[in-house]
C-alpha cells in the first residue's frame, strides 16, 4: 500500500522516551525502600548476566533533576517512568513509606515544571518481595487486592497531576519468563501455575482500571503490552492456520481479555483440555467486563513466524496407541504445550536481526497498528520501542550511533504510514531516554539517548552524555515529525 503523501503527525502528537524503576533508579534499600522481587533475584549468583543488579544502576533516585534537565534540553514532550511498588508500600501492602512517595511526587512536578507530560507505569515487574513470600505472589488472590490498594494510594496522591497511567507493563513477557522459562522471578517452569499468575494479573489490570475510572474521571488508563504480530511462513494454507494460532495465543490471548473483558474461546478450550486453563468465577467476568481501557499501550521490538509443526504426527501416533485424551498426555509429561501442537516459529528470512539476534522488522510495526486498531479499536500509545546495541564512547566523548537513529527513523516512517492508513495514535515513547539495566544482559546492551558512563562491573561515576541520536530525536520533536521524511 502506497501513500503518494503521508499525513503530518498530529499537532497534539507525544514525543517521549521510556524507562522502568528497578532499570534507572538504584537506590534499592533507601529511604525505607523494602527489597522487590528482582532485588532477590538479581543476588542469586547465576542468575543475571555477569550478576548485574540494579543496586545502583543508573542512580536515577539521586540524579533525577539532571536527567529531567536533559529531556528538556532534547524537547521531549512525554516521559515514561515506573513506580516501584516496594519504594511506596516496602511490604506491598501495610503502611505507606512517604520518603518513597515523595520521590515521586517531586519527579512528576519536576516534569510537569519543565513541561513534560508524566507517564506512570504502576508495574513494571518489581513485586514487592513480601508478597510473593506471603501470597505466592501473582498466585494469590491477595495480590490482586494489595495491587489495587497501592493503586489508590498513587491515585488519590498523583491523580490530578498525571493524565496517562500504565496499568501492567507487558504481561505476556514477565509471565512467561517468570513460569515458562524461568528466566525471571519467581523462576518457575510450571504452565498451569503460568496460566493461573496470569489470570490473577489480569483481575489485578482490571480492578485498577475500575478504580480508576471512579477516582480519576479526567485520566486514561490502559496496560502496555508487548505485541509482536505473526506471520505466516509460507502461503501454504497450513502456515497460514498456524499463523493465526500463534496470533490467537500470543496476542489475542491477553488482548481480549484486556479490551473485551474475556478469554478467547478457541485458546480457552484448547487450555481446558490440557488441564491448563485458570478457573474463572463469576465475580471474575463482571470485574473483567467491566474494565475497559481508554487505550492500549504497545512495545513494539519485533513480532514472530510461523508455521505448521510436526507434532500433529506424533499426536496421531500417540492416539494410536493410547484411549487417553492426547491434550492430557501433552501435559502429562510434559513433552508438549497446546500451543506447540499448533505452530511451531521459524525464522523470517526477510528480515535481519540485532547483535542480540532480534530481528528488524519496521514494517512488521505497521503491521502490528493496523492489525490492534481492526480488532481492538481503541487509541494506541507507543510505550517503548528501540534498538539495543553496543555503543563506543569516543577519546572526546561522543558517541556515533547512526544505526538507532536508522532503526528509530524506519519505524517512525512506518508508524506515520499507519497515521495516514487510519490508525489512532497518541504518542510515541522511544525505549529509552538513558541507557538503563537490561533485564538479563546487564549494562552492555544500551537502548538510551543519552549514555551513562558504566559498566557491568562498576558504577564509575555514571556520566550522562548525549548521544548523536539524542540531536536527532530533538530535530525530530522541533520539527514535529518533518524531519523524518527530508533526511529519508
Ligand atoms: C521490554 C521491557 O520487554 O523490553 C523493558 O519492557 C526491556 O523493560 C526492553 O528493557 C528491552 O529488553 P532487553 O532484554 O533488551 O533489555
């Protein structure tokens, strides 16, 4: 589809950039701060990349005037930040420590003093360690109701300050690294209890946009999530069906229940089969059904391929030999998920990838808008998207990094062609302002604008140097978006 010219960005458009707490913050047992899930984690050794934490990270706690300074500088429009729970109630749920309330308070004002409209995240993985030792964590019910507690607290304290809110930052990523693939806490290998978490999640998403609704009638709130659309491998009918299976499980599995306020039935029934599916009351639906988003929240990297597997063989094989339902088998022992029944993902080789082997996918960003705006129909916000490289810091400090610029510029062009096709969007938040914590792959992997002078072993002094991209995006928001198409 070719557009002979692309429509303006929006006067009202929101250039931001992204981060999360337990990435930038540090400050991890300051002021009453009480230890989050990741703060355990991360002190396991083994468990992250060179046993990187975020202990100190970035000091964002005690450096946030000078970042705030330096988005002004840039011009940026809008900042997303995450709130860490255990900063506001350091047991998840008792008394509220007001030294960590008052960080943020004194974050949003300073933005909106510089004129940079606050995004606030209220989870972005950092469980408040306390709960998850008393509660099972996102196992238990009780969760859900902390959750929703601590919501009013920042409701009733940020409420009139903050317009956007961000309910749960990419559900789909911290379940399945948490209870599929042990790669983040709790490190659990367990699909029924995965699916069990998740439903749980998604009643705490859903009681916090109810409250919110009630408390704060002139914000939006929505949840961010992490989509990837998927294609087929080939336009053999059989990879088209897998296609749409992985769409049905990835995506639509989490979407529908955010924006239609229940389960898709297909993923339900294949779930029930296998003895996986969470139990879902009658209170459940109502509070589901009742919460609606104002708009969705996307983080786009990149989105997936897929294609018929050969489990279906194998599957047959087992019927023959056996009168036991073979979905039940699957679980059994635990050979196959339903979801590996049908489609298995295979490599895209369309695309090319990053030094982490993520592919690139800009179109793959089009894609995606048009596909979340005809199903879901509801204003979208880019809440992340980015290129994580290795930078050079040059002898005189600068840092040349044309290949994010080229990343950002090509899925800016593809998000103002989905503008122009229709799609509503609210903002774009590049991921992220300053270099941060990656999860898993420490202080190496940088996403920022702005380099922080660290590594994974020491904190140095953690200088914060604007990056070649830094002027780019600044030209990009002076222009509102002009620039992009003259220096395409
Ligand atoms: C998103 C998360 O999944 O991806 C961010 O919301 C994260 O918190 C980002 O940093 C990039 O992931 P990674 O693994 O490259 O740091």
């Amino acid at each position: 589809m070719f557009h002979t010219q692309l429509d303006p960005f929006p006067q009202n458009f929101l250039w931001g950039a992204a981060s999360a707490a337990y990435q930038i913050e540090g400050a991890w047992a300051t002021e009453g701060k009480g230890p989050s899930i990741w703060d355990t984690y991360a002190q396991v050794p083994g468990n992250t990349f060179e046993e990187t934490n975020g202990k100190v990270a970035i000091d964002h706690y005690h450096h946030y005037k000078e970042d705030i300074a330096l988005m002004k500088e840039m011009g940026l429009g809008a900042y997303r930040f995450s709130v860490a729970w255990s900063r506001v109630l350091p047991d998840g749920e008792g008394e509220v420590n007001e030294a960590g309330l008052a960080f943020y308070e004194n974050l949003v004002d300073e933005l909106v003093k510089q004129g940079i409209v606050p995004i606030l995240t209220l989870y972005h993985w950092d469980l408040p360690q306390a709960l998850q030792d008393k509660y099972q964590g996102w196992e238990g019910r009780e969760t859900a109701v902390a959750f929703e507690k601590y919501c009013r607290i920042l409701f009733e304290r940020l409420g009139t300050k903050v317009t956007y809110w961000v309910t749960m930052n990419e559900q789909n990523v911290f379940t399945s690294l948490g209870y599929r693939w042990a790669a983040h806490p709790p490190g659990v290998k367990d699909l029924k209890r995965m699916y069990a978490a998740n439903h749980i999640i998604n009643i705490a998403n859903a009681k916090a946009i109810n409250l919110f609704h009630e408390m704060v009638p002139l914000g939006k709130i929505g949840p961010s999530f992490g989509y990837g659309p998927m294609y087929p491998f080939s336009c053999d009918p059989e990879d088209v069906l897998a296609a749409e299976n992985g769409e049905a499980f990835n995506n639509a599995w989490f979407l529908d229940v955010y924006c239609k306020g229940e389960y898709p039935k297909f993923v339900y029934k294949q779930l029930a089969k296998a003895g996986l599916a969470p139990v879902v009351t009658e209170e459940d639906q109502a509070i589901l059904k009742k919460a609606k988003p104002d708009f969705l929240g996307i983080n786009y990297y990149h989105g997936g391929t897929a294609q018929q597997n050969n489990y279906q063989k194998q599957i047959a094989e087992k019927r023959a030999f056996s009168k036991v339902d073979p979905y039940l088998m699957q679980a059994e022992d635990g050979t196959f998920s339903p979801e590996e029944t049908m489609f298995a993902t295979a490599e895209n080789p369309n695309l090319k990838k990053t030094d982490w082997g993520w592919e690139i996918d800009p179109v793959g960003f089009r894609v995606a808008l048009r596909r979340i705006q005809a199903n879901y129909d509801l204003p979208i916000f880019i809440t992340e998207n980015g290129l994580g490289a290795i930078d050079q810091l040059t002898e005189d400090k600068k840092i040349h990094d044309p290949y994010r610029i080229t990343y950002l510029q090509e899925h800016l062009l593809e998000l103002q062609k989905a503008l122009t096709d229709g799609v509503e969007i609210i903002g774009y938040c590049a991921w992220s302002f300053t270099d941060l914590l990656s999860w898993l792959n420490g202080y190496q992997k940088r996403y920022g604008f702005v380099y922080v002078d660290r590594d994974n072993q020491s904190a140095r002094q953690l200088e914060r140097i604007p990056k070649d991209s830094f002027y780019w995006y600044q030209e990009l928001i002076r222009t509102n978006g002009a620039s992009l198409i003259s220096h395409t």
